[in-house]
C-alpha cells in the first residue's frame, strides 16, 4: 500500500474489495464494465498528458513555494475590492470546516436548518443595511449582479414600454470598470441599448427603462442620488443603485432614497480579496418584483407541528421551471462566503460595524488632511474611504512600489487611494512618507485619527440596522464559536455521509486541496494588483488552464465564468462572436434536446438565442431523426446545439459523433454541458465526441467543494476556432485576440477557489484522474445492482450498464400512496441526503455515488433504500399515518410523553443497526412549502411581525 499516493487516498473501493463488486454487477473486471459503458468509438486511444502526481506533502511543498512568488503588498486599489480582517473564529470554524463547506444546496430544508439560518441572517444584513425590503442568498459577483438588475428592470417594464420596446438603461459613468464590461456582455444580445454618462446632465427621456448608479462612485465621490431617483420615477425609469456595503452602516442606504434594486458584494465583509474571488454579492429589491428576482431566497415557514422553520422560498421562479422563458440562469448561490459575511455582521453587531465604518473614514479623513499638508490635494467634494489626489503618477508608482504599496493610476497625474479596515496609523504615515518622497518634501507625522467627516450632514445615516437579538449576542469569541457549532449540528454535510446527489457530484473535498485557501500569500492578492506580483498565481493559473486543456482536448481555456451556468452563458457567447465574425449574424438558432438541465434554454435566452427543442426517445436518449429534420429545416439560422454527455440521463449515447457531425453539416457549432465530466476524464473527452466549447463544473468533477451551493467555477474549454473570443477584463488584459467583453467581474474569476482544482489534478496524475472516473462508474453500477431489483432503474445503456449516475422510477409508488418527496424525507431517518429529486423526470431519484465513496457506504445508502422499499409495499393508498408519511421524525418527537403513531419509536429513529453508532437528527419536521411562499418573510424578524 503505498501511503503517500494521493490516489490511494481519494479513491473509496479498496482493492481487496474490487472481486465483490465485480461479482455483484456481473462483470470479470474493470475493464470490461468500462468497455460496456462507454462506446468504442469515442475511448481515447492513449493517457492524458500531464504531470507525475505529487504526494499531499510535496504538493504543499510545491503550493508554499509558488505562493513565495506572490508579492503581498499593501493594497489601496480599491474598484470593489479591499483587504478585510477575517475573523478568526469564522475562518477556524466555518471556512475551514469541513462541516460547512461540502454541505449541498439546501434543497432539502429539514436537514440544511443550520445553514439555511446562517444566510436568513445574511438576508437580514443585506436588507437591512440596504434600506431595502428583500434581498436573496447571494449572487456571484458585483458586476453579475448588477447584469442581474438590468434584466430585473427589463422583465418588470411597464406594459406600454414593453409595447413601444423601450430599451435604452442609462449607465453612471461613476460605476466600476469591470462592473460596465460585465453590462455590456449581458445587455447586448437581449437588445437592451446602454448609454454612459453623467448622471447630473441625464435628461430622464422617456426612450429609458431604467438607470445604474455608483454609491460611492468608483474614485470614491458620494452624491446625493435622492433627486435624480425621485425624478427618474417620475418618468417611468427605475433606478438600480451599486453600493459599498460597509459604507452603508454610515451613508443614508439607497433604500431610503427610493431606488428600485441596490446591489454590491459583501467581501469587505470577512472575506479575503483571492485574486477575485469567491466573494458574495448581494441583490436587494423591492417586494413587487419578488418573482423577477433572481437566484435563491430563504423563507420562513412552518414545519409539520407548526413551529418554526426555513427553507428556499418561491421555487417557481427559478430556471429550472421556466427554462427558456427565464430571465435568469443563475443555479448557484456564494453561499460559503456568505455565510461568513453573514456571521462578520453577527459578530461585530451594528455598534460594531459603525466603529469599522467609523474608523475607515477616519482614516481616509486623515490621510486627507496629512497630504494636504504637504499640498497634495485630493478632489473628491465627499467621501467615505477613497481619496482621488493630483500628482506624478509615475514618480509616485515607483517610490510606491519599492516600499511594496499598490494604488489604483487613474492617469498620468491622478491616483486613487481606497483604505480599508486593515488599515493603521502606521499605514498612513508610510502613505504620507511616498508622497513627501515623490515632492521632494518633509515627511508630516501622524499621531492620531481625525474627528472630521467628510460625509455630508443630510447624506449620513439616521436609521438603525441589525436590532434583531442574533445581531446583539454573540460578540464574544466563545458566544460565537458555540453558535457556529449549534447551526452546524443541524446539517447534513459529508463529513457525515455519502450524499448520492445525480447530476452534483458530491466527491471528496480533499484537506489537501483545501489548506493553500488559508495562506496569506494565496488569498491576500488583489485582482487588479500588477501581474508581476501575481508571479505565483499566473503559473497555476496558467498551469490549470493547460491541465483542463489536455482533459478536454481543446486548445484554450478562460476560468472566468464563476459558476456552472455563467460557463453554459460564456460558452455560447463565444459561439455567438464566432459566427458574427464570419458575417453570420442570423445564425440564432439553438437547438436543445428537451431533457437538456433547465439553465441550458435559460443561458441560451440570456445569449439571444431562439431555443428549438428536440425531442427524446422512450429510452431517454436524443432523438436523431428530429433532430436531423430540426437541424436541416434550420440550417441556414443554425447557431449550435446544446448537449449533455453523458447524457442527463446518466447514459452514454452511441450516436454522439453522428449528432455532432450533423450539426456540423449544417453550419451549426456544438456546445457540451460539462455536469457529467466525471464520467469522462480520462476515458474521452469533449473534443473527441465533436463538441467545440464545453463548461467545466470545477466544483463537481474538479473537486472543488459545493459550501452549501457556492463557490461554484465554471470554466469554458473551447477548440482553436473559439480561442480568438474567450472573454477578457477591462482592467486586466486577457482572453482571446477577438475577446468578448467580460463574463464576471475578476480577470480570472474565483481565482483563490482554483487552487483547489490545481492540487486534485497535480496530485492524482494521468492514471489517478483516470481511475477517478472508472471507479465513479463502478460504485454507479455496484448500487444499480443492488437496487434494481427493488427499484426499477429508469434507463440504462445499450449494454445495461449506467454511466456514472442512474434514474430509480418511484412513479409506481403512487398507487400506494408515496411521493418520491416521501422516500427523500425518510433518507432523513436514515441518516442520508436524498438523492437528486424529479430531475430529470418527474416522480423519480437521480443517484451519483461518485468515486471517493468506500463499499461501507455504499451498503449503508443501499440498505437504507432497501429497508424503505419494504416500507413502501407496506403501505396503503388509504393511509396516510405511516412512517414515510410522516418523516423526518426529530427527536423532540422520539423523547415527547405522547406517541400517537402506528409504529414503534425505533421503526422511526432506528430502522437499522448502523444508527445506534450514528445517528443524525433532523432539527424539524417536515416543512410546509405552501405556507412559506403564502406568507413570505426573509428576514430574521419573528414571521408574527409580518401577519
């Protein structure tokens, strides 16, 4: 056993206990399951090119010396991103908790409590510091946030302007750089017509939906935004306003001025800079338009016995339902970051954000007064953390760099200086030295912080925030700590079992993978910092984008989609720049197979694209014929097709190279979902099947940890024709010679997260990756053995075999009166997360083992379906007191006085030995769904305040 193979490590099935699988599915080996699996056709004839794996130790080794190549220097630059004090109990016990960080999405809401509580809060946060009156659990970045609140503005139009296609949004010139490029990308194919300007000379004409502003602006200046809003109201423009969320614990909130949506990012809130990213951002609007609003909401509810609960609320308004006629796609959430933002704000309470608030502007104030002294003046009329100064930008730089200080050069002669909560006395007076140095003057000494303010009398803030008791009671480390710890017993996470989730990959989270995300020289990095003092991040970058290169076969690689479905978007933009280039500009069409995931029509929409759906055999495959006859009757429109592969089904199609060839032949490029990858590494590729562009989920395949449902990385692959357009970044160069205008705000997305995916493929190698796929097929056909003669399995290969997922049909089960909602619930007693829930048909269970799942597990999980199926011949389509029915059971129920049910307390807790061991209690009973939606409320106040 060789100890230091990472492999060894990774991998569940041991190899003593490969004869008993084998046995079990009915093949001699691996191989042979392989072949059975995957058609000939499309196996890749030799290994992957890529590095010798290195063991965890030398990877660390490695990973600490390529930090060393980052220079960390002091950051002023600003443009939305900021050093920030992470505290310490939130870093221990939540960032690098295992516990919180591979938890799932909490679809499943009786056992996600504790999260689903930890983002209420952040909700609360956001709505409350906004002046708003709901906001969501996150979003991914400021400038896909902003992107979102254009199409909020656009959806919501009013019926005339709708009529007369009104479609012009004014855009502040005050708004951040990368902000702008990301509008521009999303504005331009759903035809809505940008204008840039001063927001003081807008003429407010009718031809405007809506209007974007900077709170403060870019450089710093805050103006007083309540007469334009006001008058823009008046002529039937909304207005979105982007605001610092630390700033708003001491300016007036957008909110109380009347904007429509405020959005921003919660990084300055506890979460490091990471070159870019993962950072929650955050989207607050005004009840009305609740069913535009994109992403994911927590909503109060009540479970089985009336108490209170939380579970995701308004499900109706997410891609997956309206798919094509969404206007968003967004799947993922930030819910890791803003979770931590959320506990920033319970932690520090709203005293203790004033005093940071406070201490920031404080310092600016003083940094102002010191230059000034030395007759460096700054030009901004108010602010409240960045100073916009005159001065030899060059001179300046120099001496800057030297003594390791970054400042934002706005030109020639104008610097940008943005403080931050970091920032000390001594920081300032070595600002202050730079300056006395580049004049050629005396250094001015500074001793203490002004009491000055720069923040105008009627812009500063009168209304008080976070008075709710959460925000009030835990200012002690040891008050926190225990906290964190009471939500945390209230999840599922892996760290307590398998969660089986079709179409997620729920896979090991390595520690390994997981430790550079804590170093200093990985995460303090600003994204806008000189690519010369990102040495060490440029070579990984540059290294994993080479490495996903050889696992797809493709010729280039962007990381900057920061979710999967921003990488569905990214890649069909890059088709769209394609066939403009060539002059093709009618080619729209885009052709998706109608059991393609729902984010598929939803991106192609967003891309500007007319969606054709395609039809599906009985056996869940493509059907070829229509297909063909949809790609010949569009051939001269033909854009793309979007296909899933393996497919969502969880089987590989035999007919892929003549689907692909046929798009081909009719003009048309193709477009891979990339969801079902851990299916293919190493076996095929993309490339090989005739795709043109795929999106990876870094965060399935790549082992990049799901944290509740974000951070997610989705970035695209695409084969040379498609490299010229990968997107870049105003600020940053990068990208293709032909780039398209950027997908999310940071050059390289959510770089910090990235390193995760770096060390998984640098560790496992060639051989690992490839044994990474053929055991997640393995373990996938080892349960589909041991269910299917309990539950029918859905569709299989043409060999029976299943890819690395499988479909269990509960329709049946009706006439007996179960929902598959009832098996998910029971799982629960089991100590289990339910499989992937009526997708992709409805009334069934998705189930993807994934390969980092040991036998032991495996036979738990079966065991546990096996001993439900028995409960579920038992039951009656007449009775509806079973023990399915009511599942979960908690154990308030088990240890009450009274039992009323016909069953024994152990048929419900204790089903099966293995739980007297282990037992996980699920917090609340069933959650009522209906009642939530009914009687929203996503804030933190009691749900008898909103009655």
């Amino acid at each position: 056993m060789r100890t230091d193979a990472f492999a060894l490590r990774h991998l569940g099935p041991r190899e003593s206990d490969l004869q008993h699988l084998f046995t079990t599915i009915g093949v001699d080996s691996l191989d042979q399951l392989i072949a059975e699996t995957i058609p000939n056709d499309i196996r890749l004839k030799k290994d992957l090119e890529l590095d010798a794996p290195m063991t965890e130790f030398e990877y660390l080794s490695h990973i600490q010396e390529l930090g060393s190549k980052n220079k960390v220097f002091k950051s002023y630059i600003g443009l939305g991103y900021h050093p920030a004090a992470i505290p310490a109990v939130i870093q221990r016990n939540i960032f690098e908790n295992p516990g919180w960080y591979t938890a799932y999405t909490p679809y499943q809401a009786e056992i996600a409590q504790g999260r689903l509580e930890a983002i209420l809060n952040y909700q609360t946060t956001i709505i409350e510091l906004t002046g708003m009156e709901i906001a969501n659990a996150s979003l991914l970045d400021e400038g896909t946030a902003a992107a979102e609140a254009i199409a909020l503005l656009f959806d919501v139009r009013s019926r005339d302007q709708k009529k007369n296609n009104v479609n012009k949004f004014f855009v502040s010139e005050e708004i951040l750089p990368q902000t702008l490029s990301v509008l521009q990308t999303r504005a331009t194919p759903k035809g809505i017509e940008l204008v840039i300007g001063n927001h003081e000379t807008f003429d407010f004409s009718s031809d405007f939906f809506g209007a974007m502003l900077q709170y403060p602006g870019k450089f710093g200046q805050i103006n007083d935004y309540a007469s334009f809003i006001a008058n823009a109201h008046a002529n039937e423009i909304k207005v979105a306003v982007a605001a610092d969320l630390l700033a708003l614990a001491k300016l007036t909130p957008p909110g109380e001025m009347g904007a429509d949506v405020v959005v921003g990012t919660s990084q300055r809130f506890g979460i490091p800079m990471g070159y870019g990213g993962p950072h929650a951002a955050y989207f607050a609007t005004k009840e009305e338009h609740k069913r535009s609003m994109p992403g994911r909401i927590i909503g109060v509810t009540i479970d089985a016995n009336g108490n209170r609960a939380l579970r995701m609320a308004l499900g109706t308004r997410e891609q997956h339902i309206k798919r094509e006629k969404a206007t968003s796609n967004i799947c993922t959430a930030q819910v890791l970051l803003a979770v931590m933002a959320g506990m920033y704000a319970v932690y520090h309470g709203p005293k203790g954000l004033q005093y940071i608030a406070n201490k920031v502007h404080a310092s600016a104030v003083t940094l102002a007064e010191a230059l000034n002294q030395l007759g460096v003046y700054q030009t901004n009329t108010a602010f409240f953390d960045t100073l916009l100064v005159k001065a030899d930008a060059a001179k300046v730089k120099a001496i800057a760099e030297k003594n390791e200080v970054n400042f934002f050069y706005v030109d020639s002669e104008t610097i940008s200086i943005a403080l931050n909560e970091t920032t000390s006395l001594a920081d300032l007076n070595q600002i202050v030295s730079i300056f006395a140095e580049a004049l050629g003057k005396s250094k001015v000494q500074i001793d203490q912080f002004a009491n000055e303010t720069m923040v105008p009398k009627n812009l500063e803030r009168t209304s008080t925030f976070l008075q709710h008791e959460v925000f009030n009671n835990h200012h002690s480390e040891s008050q926190l700590m225990r906290y964190i710890k009471k939500l945390e017993r209230k999840d599922l996470s892996l760290n307590h079992s398998m969660i089986s989730l079709g179409s997620c990959t729920m896979k090991l989270n390595a520690a390994a993978e997981m430790l550079p995300l804590s170093m200093a020289n990985w995460n303090s990095i600003h994204p806008f910092a000189p690519v010369e003092q990102a040495e060490g991040y440029q070579i990984m970058l540059k290294k994993l984008e080479q490495q996903l290169n050889v696992v797809t076969g493709f010729a280039g690689t962007t990381l900057q989609p920061n979710s999967g479905a921003q990488g569905e978007y990214a890649g069909l933009m890059t088709i769209r720049a394609y066939h403009l280039s060539r002059g093709d500009n009618h080619r729209n069409v885009c052709l998706i197979p109608s059991s393609a995931h729902g984010t598929n029509p939803a991106s192609a929409a967003m891309a500007g694209m007319e969606i054709i759906v395609t039809k599906t055999t009985p056996e869940g495959n493509i059907d070829v014929e229509d297909l063909r006859a949809r790609a010949i009757e569009y051939k001269d429109r033909l854009s793309c097709l979007m296909v899933t592969y393996p497919s969502t089904h969880g089987v590989f199609e035999s007919s892929i190279i003549e689907i692909t060839n046929l798009i081909h032949e009719n003009g048309g490029l193709v477009y891979m979902d990339g969801a079902n990858m851990n299916a293919q590494v190493g076996l095929t590729n993309p490339a090989t099947i005739g795709a043109d562009v795929c999106h990876l989920n870094l965060h399935k395949t790549f082992a990049i940890p799901h944290g509740g449902g974000g951070p997610g990385v989705g970035p695209i692959c695409v084969n040379e024709k498609l490299v010229p357009f990968l997107p870049t970044n105003p600020v940053l160069k990068v990208g293709g010679e032909k780039a398209i205008t950027a997908i999310s705000s940071a050059p390289y997305g959510s770089a910090l997260v990235c390193l995760i995916s770096y060390g998984y493929i640098s560790m496992l190698g060639s051989e690992g990756l490839t044994n990474a796929t053929k055991y997640a097929i393995l373990n996938a056909n080892y349960m589909k053995a041991r269910l299917e003669d309990h539950y029918p399995v859905l569709y299989s290969g043409e060999m029976g075999r299943a890819a690395h997922e499988m479909i269990l049909d509960c329709r049946a089960f009706k006439q007996q009166g179960i929902e598959v909602t009832d098996i998910a619930k029971r799982l629960m007693d089991y100590g289990f997360h339910a499989p992937t829930v009526s997708f992709p048909v409805a009334g069934t269970l998705m189930i993807e083992p994934t390969e980092s799942e040991d036998v032991a597990e495996l036979d738990r999980f079966c065991d546990a379906m096996i001993a439900i199926r028995k409960e579920i011949a038992a039951a009656t389509a007449e009775n509806h007191n079973t023990v399915l029915h009511n599942a979960p059971h908690t154990q308030a129920m088990l240890t009450a006085d009274v039992w009323n049910f016909p069953y024994t307390r152990e048929q419900a807790a204790f089903p099966l030995e293995y739980l007297t061991e282990n037992k996980f209690w699920p917090s609340v009973r069933r959650v009522d769904d209906a009642y939530g939606d009914r009687n929203l409320v996503c804030s933190c106040a009691p749900i008898e305040a909103y009655m």
